[in-house]
C-alpha cells in the first residue's frame, strides 16, 4: 500500500483527501475520528484502509481510528485525546460542522493540548449536498484558525504543520477544503512518517468545567490566543506573494488560487497574487500593504465575501484608497463554484480586456438529463415500491441523507421533503399533529445510529401516528460504504458489537415493530398496511444488504449474477416494470418493446415479482 | 506542454478508474499531472465527468473550448461535454447508449446514435468506436473503459508510451488477462484503421 509504505522524497498522486491522511501520519497523529461525508469521505477511509492493511500484514497501527456515530460524537472523542496531550483530527464535510458545533463551540474555550484538526470539506456547486453551506464562517463564529489548502500537495505540507501551530497556541484548528481540492489528484511529494504516541495522560484542571464563571474567564483567553495566531498568519510560509508584475493585485485562497494563475496565462497580462493559506486571522499588515501597493484589488474566492469584506474593513481602517472588485462589484457570484471559465470572464470584465476563450462546440439537439439515480437492484427500491403501493393518496413521505433520498426521482416519487440528517423522523411526528395526512418517513441505517433515535423517543413519548421505515441496508452506501454501530466490525477491522435496529426501536418503547426483506414485496407491503393501520408511532425496519455488497460477495464466493431477460411473447406491454417499478435497467427498444439493458442489471429479480403476468425471467448468470 | 482531457461516462462505466491511470502514467513519465474527480451522489448512475489536465497547470477543471481530447463511454455524454470542445478536439466515444430513465417521465427523447454522431463530427475530430463489443471479446463488458484506453493510446496524444499506461493498468486492476486483451483490443482497432487511412 503506497501511501503508506512509500519512502520520504518519493512522489505519489494522491486525492487531497489522502494527501491529509499522509499529513497526518507525517505529523505522528495518534487519533482520528469521523463521521463519513462527501467529498471528505477519503481522509477516514485511507486510515481505515492504512489500519487493516497494517493489521493484515500482523505490523503495528500507529494510531487509533474510528468511524463515530456522527460528527459531535467524532469530534468529542478527539477532544478527549487532545486533552489527553495526543495529536488527533477530525474530519466530516461541512454540514457534519453543524452537527459537531455544540461541542466545537465551547471546546475552543477549553483550548487543546495535543495538536487537534478538525477538518471541514464544503461542497460550493452541491455536488452531494443539501446545501452550499461556507464553513469558513465557523472559523470566525467559533474563533478558530483556519487553513485552507489550494492543491493536493499543499494539503499534505499543511495538515503537518497544522498540528505544529494547534499545539503552539493551545487550539483546535480548522483546515477547510472544497470539493475541487479533496477530489483532486495531484502529484505529492512525500515526508517522513513520524512516530506516534498512542496513549496520554489527562491532568485534571478547573479550567476545563465550563461553568459561567470559568467560560467568561475563558473567552479573553481564547481573543488573546487568536491575537498570537494573528502573528502567526504574518509570516506563515502559507501567506505569501506571487510577484507577476502589473499594478493590479489578485487576492486568492484554496483552488481559487490555481484559476488565478491559469486565467493570467490565459488572458496574457500581469497581476500580482497574494495567496492566503492561513486564513483566520486573516494577516491584517500583510493584506494592508499589498492594497497600499496596488490600485485595483481582485478578490477570488468561492461563496461569501468573507476575505472581501475583510479587505475592506482593512483599507477603512488603514485609511488605504484602493478599488475592491469581487461579488459586491457583481464581477463574481456568491453562487456554486467557481471554475476557469467563470474567472476568466470576470477578470477580463474587471479589465476591460478581450476574453480569449474559444467559444466551445454547440448543440441544437435536447439531451435527455441523467441525474443519479438508485442502482439496478437497489433494496430500497423494493421497499418504495411496497410503501407506495400500501399508502393512501397524499400520505406524505418525509425522507433523509443517503442512497435513498434518489427515490424523489419518477416514478416512485417517494421523498417529499428533506432538512438534515435524522430529520425525516421529527418531520414526521410534527405532520402527524399538523395534518390528517397519513405519514411513511425514512432513513438508513446509518441515519438512525447518527441522529434518528432521538425523534422516534418523541414519536413514542407524545404516541405520534406516524410510519417511521429504517431502510437497513447494512452499511454507509452512499459515502463509500463504511461500516457503522450495526455492523460487525470496526473502521481498524476489528471485530465489534453490532447492534440490534429491531432491539433499540423495541427498547425506546415502539410497540408496532416489524423486520421484513423488502425484496419480498407480499409481505413487505403487508408490512406498511398494518403499520399504517396502527395507532400511534409504527416502525417498519426494511433489511436488505446494498446489491453492490451482495454482488461484490457473491462474486467473491465464485458464484454467478442472474440475468434476466423479459419474455416478449407473455408481455403484455402493461409497462409496470418500467413505469411504476422503474428499475433503470429497463428501457423501450425502438419498438417499444421493454427489454433489460444486461450491462445494467444486478439480477435482485424483484421485477419478476413486479410483473403480473410472469413475463420476466432468469435466463441465465453472468460471472 | 498542456493537454487537457476530458473524461466523460455513466457512473459504474469506470471512468473514474481510467482517469487515475491515465494520472498515475503521467505521474511515472515526470509530467506534472491534475486530475478532478467526482465522487458519492454525483456517481450513482448519473452523468460522470473527470478532467485530467498536464503540463504546466495550476487549476484541475478544463476551460471552455479548450480540451484537446473527450474521451467518452457513452456516446449522449460525449455529446453533452461538447462546449469543452473546439475545432480541432478529438472525440472518442464508445456507440453503445445507455438510456436514462428520465426519457420515460420527460418529454425528452435520446436522439438516435447517428444523430448524435452527426453533431459531434459537426464541431470537432469524431473517433466512434464499439468498445462494448470489443470488451465482450476479452472476456467482460466490464472492461470497456479499458479498451477505450487502449484506442486513446493509439492516437497520438498522450505525452508517455502506450507501454506505461498498460504497465499501470496491469499494475493496479484485477482480471490482468481480461484487461490486456481489452487493451490490446483497443489499441489496435484504432492502429488498423490509421493502416486503412495510409
């Protein structure tokens, strides 16, 4: 495994993301902890990777990880080691910061003793989020300092020193990247790995119990810290000038930072650049001379204003007379991200120059859309297609984050509405008193360990008449499928606990339960019909592993997938497979016939279930 | 040097896979090599788009008509990156569609595979190949991606031998027989044609 058996100097091509796990290992880390999230997924799951390679191989893990029950968890029980004097991280993507933010917001009064990164990876362009969220605010909310790297290399080098300046100034520390830098692959030349500690020691100190009279004595502490991290961003080898001449100065951070310097070769002119890498305390002297040096200020940075706005309380207070051109102007967006097109265009707009880029190909012809959708095979499917099939007209599906928020899609049309992690089980009890409509909510497995169990309590403590579906497919699909509190192993490959779905909801004091396989559609429909018939909080726990898992075993024991084929001569072109059922592998011939797409199917065979009229058939396995 | 390629496909086609090795060639040839990805959501079927740009780059996304080659797994997605493409781009896409369901519950058709051709070979340099076919006769529609490698090594444009790329295919991919012959497969039909050509 190379990220971790390469040598010091070697170069590798590392995802940002694995290139802050090998900071990390570089840096002697002893513990890290996450909840998994995209785009930060990788980080966690390269140490994952790390330890049960080690473990197979009968070598030492260096360090203690764990795939945590959600983010506040994760980040608690790095703090603990922290406080425990060991260099530990945490990593989630950005909405797992407002998970973890109780906890973040007062640990930043307690302060650190072993270096502590908490790693934030936010998603501008939703690529795969419910929001667009700028954690760069947490820093500044929480008074944290940030680093932002802007290439895979970078992410490496910081994430080593990030421990250095954590431990300096006794506080955790924020290192924010993007979808663009955690999902880029860059080539990264490597460090030497440092020895770990693996245990501390916890000193008992006052300081730590928050009570009032300790946190009003802590916040002055903490604004004197940030002080000293000022000075520190100074002269951070992060902050720094690109000299290309010219009177106009670009002010850039993250993947900001390469766009700037493609966009100059591509528009042919000169500009200045001050890259910022250490970003909270933003470097006041440094930003303020770099004004004073140039008359026209280009501010890139994806989202909020936020180093624009810094810009110009710094020239209002240094009384520096410059022009600040960014998202205020109208030049750039405070929507999605950014990318070499979009800068560019505004740096030839600010400039008044000729945008060189060539117009691209053209299409008159209207391309069908191909968002995601659930996998050929998917469990989940089978379960939709039941609850539907049970449900009245206007029953109201609250869903959640995971694979099976993709049931929005026709037809199954099974997602209604949607805030966060565990929100589908609250949304539900506040319907059930809102309306008379009937209500079918669902989340994963994962979601219910994460943050559902705490809205089934409410359900069953005011007796709320909803239908509230864990949709257990036995692991963490959508971000890469990592293993959670029901499964029975941990994120180092050791043997765990798992713990019983069907036990915990019984325990909360459920009184309908009911375990079905959702590939048997009978009884899984008969399933929802009573529980919908119940009075009072029903729960109906769908157990199915991800096909993808069945798959990847069943071809690991030699066995073969079925393949299934439709019998034209039985069809009678009712299109139920297609139209309600809507398994992706389907498609209309050109004579609109319904065939399956072979390159496609995962042969769950549940459409055989589906058609009435036994038209769809195994015809045979694929290996 | 610059080359900027963009890869596009469906998700589950590999395209993520061909995009790393193209990297990790690149990476053993000393070229300076970006590589951006998409992962989670965004891979669950829907459309995928890498980008791969080398040389001296600072940034990962490929610029409006500006990439040298689209290499494609699907013909509709090929069509779909061609605003990243000029005059001179070369195109080269697998002919097998993968209809999306959206084209059952919208009122948008897939456009017949001619047609969409057609448009391609209007704005740039169309190379159409049917890797399906060819990945069959390795052994694994699977390897699909693997041909289509093969048939980009064949053109001329990437800046390291067609040795490295196999090499780190064998390297890193399971089915090391089905993968060769796939690759091999590719490379030559293209190979064949250009002898056609002379």
């Amino acid at each position: 495994m190379e990220i971790i058996d390469a040598k010091p100097g070697e170069t590798l091509l590392l995802l940002g993301n694995e290139a802050i796990t090998r900071g990390a290992l570089e840096a002697g880390i002893d513990f890290a902890t996450t909840y998994p999230g995209t785009p930060s997924s990788e980080i966690a799951d390269t140490f994952s990777k790390i330890a049960r390679y080690l473990k197979a191989k009968g070598k030492d893990v260096p360090f203690y990880f764990e795939y945590s029950t959600n983010e506040k968890v994760a980040l608690e029980i790095s703090a603990a080691a922290s406080l425990s004097g060991l260099r530990s991280l945490t990593c989630m993507k950005h909405v797992g910061l407002n998970v973890a933010s109780d906890a973040f917001m007062t640990f930043m009064y307690v302060g650190c003793r072993g270096g502590n990164i908490i790693v934030t990876a936010d998603d501008p362009g939703c690529h795969s989020s419910q929001n667009e969220q700028d954690n760069r605010y947490y820093a500044i909310f929480g008074n944290a300092p940030m680093l932002e790297p802007s290439n895979p290399q970078e992410a490496k080098d910081m994430t080593v020193d990030a421990f250095d300046i954590s431990e300096e100034l006794g506080l955790p520390l924020i290192l924010r990247t993007t979808t663009r830098i955690s999902h880029t692959r860059g080539i990264v030349r490597l460090g030497r790995i440092k020895r770990s500690r693996r245990k501390g020691r916890f000193e008992k100190n006052p300081f730590m119990v928050t009570v009032p009279s300790v946190a009003r004595a802590r916040h002055p502490v903490l604004l004197e810290k940030m002080k000293e991290a000022e000075k520190l961003s100074e002269r951070s080898r992060y902050n720094k000038i690109i000299e290309r001449g010219g009177g106009v100065g670009i002010v850039a951070s993250g993947v900001s930072v390469g766009y700037a310097l493609d966009s100059l070769e591509i528009l042919g002119i000169q500009a200045d650049i001050l890259k910022l890498g250490f970003t909270n305390p933003i470097p006041r002297e440094m930003c303020g001379r770099f004004m004073e040096e140039h008359k026209k200020i280009i501010v890139l940075e994806e989202l909020e204003p936020i180093l624009e706005n810094r810009l110009k309380t710094i020239a209002h207070d240094l009384g520096i007379d410059v022009e600040v051109f960014g998202k205020d102007s109208g030049h750039f967006s405070r929507l999605y991200e950014y990318n070499l097109d979009i800068v560019v265009e505004g740096i030839s707009k600010i400039l008044g120059v000729e945008n060189p880029l060539p117009e691209g190909g053209k299409t008159k012809l209207k391309l069908p859309s191909r968002p995601p959708v659930m996998c050929p095979g998917c469990p989940h499917r089978a379960s939709y297609y039941s609850a539907k099939r049970a449900s009245p007209r206007d029953t109201i599906y609250p869903t959640d984050i995971g694979c099976y928020t993709l049931g929005r899609s026709p037809p199954l049309k099974m997602a209604d509405v949607l805030l966060c992690m565990g929100s589908n089980a609250g949304m539900a009890c506040g319907f059930s008193k809102a309306t008379d409509q009937k209500i079918i909510s669902f989340m994963g497995d994962s979601t219910f360990f994460h943050a559902g169990i705490p809205a089934i309590i409410d359900a069953v403590h005011h007796n709320h008449d909803c239908v509230i579906t864990i949709l257990d497919n036995r692991t963490t699909a959508m971000t890469g499928h990592q293993p959670h509190p029901g499964t029975d192993l941990t994120g180092m490959g050791e043997p765990a606990r798992a713990i019983d779905i069907e036990q915990v909801v019984r325990g909360l004091g459920v009184e309908y339960v009911r375990t079905v396989d959702p590939t048997d559609l009978k009884e899984c429909e008969k399933a929802f019909r009573e529980a919908l018939d119940f009075k009072g909080p029903a729960v109906v726990i769908c157990k199915h592993p991800c096909i993808l898992i069945e798959n990847r075993e069943r071809r690991k024991r030699g066995e073969g997938i079925p393949v299934y084929q439709v019998n034209q001569e039985r069809c009678k072109r009712c299109n139920r497979c297609i139209k309600e059922f809507g398994c992706p592998a389907f498609y209309f011939d050109e004579d609109g016939k319904v065939r399956i797409n072979e390159e496609l199917c995962n042969g769950c065979g549940v459409c055989a279930q589906v058609c009435p009229f036994g038209a769809i058939e195994k015809v045979g396995e694929r290996k | 040097m610059k080359l900027d390629i963009v890869l596009a496909g469906v998700g589950g086609q590999g395209v993520l896979t061909m995009a790393s090795l193209i990297g990790r060639s690149a990476l053993r040839s000393g070229i300076n090599v970006l590589v951006s990805e998409i992962h989670g959501m965004a891979q669950r079927g829907g459309s995928v788009r890498c980008t791969i740009r080398m040389g001296n780059v600072n940034s990962p996304l490929v610029a409006r008509g500006s990439a040298d080659c689209i290499v494609s797994t699907e013909p509709l997605e090929a069509l779909r990156e061609i605003d990243r493409a000029n005059r001179d781009t070369i195109v080269l896409t697998d002919v097998n569609p993968v209809v999306p369901p959206t084209v059952i519950f919208e009122d948008v058709d897939y456009p017949s595979v001619e047609t969409i051709l057609d448009e391609i070979r209007r704005n740039c340099r169309l190379i159409e190949i049917d890797a399906n076919e060819l990945a069959k006769k390795a052994g694994d529609i699977i390897s699909k991606n693997v041909v289509l490698l093969g048939a980009l090594s064949a053109i001329d444009i990437l800046p390291f031998s067609h040795k490295i790329l196999l090499e780190e295919i064998r390297k890193t991919l399971p089915y090391k027989d089905i993968n060769t012959r796939a690759f091999n497969l590719g490379r030559k039909e293209i190979m064949r044609r250009k002898d056609e050509k002379r």
